[in-house]
C-alpha cells in the first residue's frame, strides 16, 4: 500500500469495529495523539483509501427478506444503458462487472418474490439483458469482509 503505515492500518482497523469512535477514543484505542488521528483520516480520505461512514443495515428489519444474485448476459451495445437503470434501481445493491461467461452480477433485495418476479420479467427485459440466472440466497454467513485483519 502505497504511503500507509502501520498507524494508519491502525486507525482504518478500528473505524472497521466502530466507524462511529471519535478522534480521541480511536487515539487512546492505537495508543497516539488525538491530531495524530485526525491528521492521518483526512491524508486518508485525500487519497481516497477511506471514502465515507455508512450505517449497516439488516434490510431483513426492515421487511426485505428476498436477497438474491443475478447473473447476466448483456448485449455489448446496451450495456451502459442497463448500468444506467440498475444504479437507479433502490433495490440493486451491488452491480460487477465481470470476466468469464456472464457479463455482469447483481445483488438484489426485495421485499416479496412477486416483486423479484417483476423485476426479472419487466425492468431485466430482453431488450436489455440476453439471459439471466438468479440465484437466492438462502442464509447469509457473512456481508462485510476484513481485510485487514489484526
């Protein structure tokens, strides 16, 4: 990692615990001074290594308990346009595009199956998408990843 060190990880580990801990309480947590901290997440944030702080959410609360992953195969020419429409979309959580046989995963959350219906059968439709394969997650092990782990 370019220009990161040891304190910076430091810092981006434990606004990985708690995004919400102030200057003072991740410095006392690393063990350095409070501008230190404050210094080192605005250089971070300049670089683009620590892009916001945002709330996770178990959609399941909040009545979205259809998730599921959709492969796709997008004609070359209208790819942009479905991009388009999937950032649009609320219910499109992540959108990949991808190398191998399927051009594009998405990862969607909705409410009841009928609205996933209508989803895969109206707004994925064949003038945007040549074929799809939708999978269902049945249980989520893990949504957040560690990468830098301690």
């Amino acid at each position: 990692m370019e220009n990161v060190d040891d304190t910076d990880i430091a810092i981006l580990r434990a606004l990985m615990r708690n995004a919400r801990a102030s200057y003072r309480e991740i410095a006392h947590e690393i063990g350095v001074a409070v501008g230190t901290v404050q210094h080192r997440m605005q250089k971070l944030e300049k670089k683009g290594i620590l892009t916001g702080f945002i709330p996770v959410i178990d959609y399941t609360q909040l009545g979205y308990g259809i998730n599921a992953i959709i492969a796709l195969h997008v004609p070359k020419e209208k790819n942009d346009e479905l991009k388009k429409m999937l950032k649009e979309n609320p219910n499109v959580n992540s959108i990949y595009h991808t190398t191998g046989d399927t051009d594009m995963f998405i990862r969607v959350k909705f409410k009841t199956a009928e609205e996933l219906y209508n989803f895969l059968t109206k707004e994925l439709a064949d003038e945007y998408v040549k074929s799809s394969k939708t999978y269902t997650v049945l249980y989520k092990w893990r949504e957040y990843g560690k990468l830098l782990k301690e």
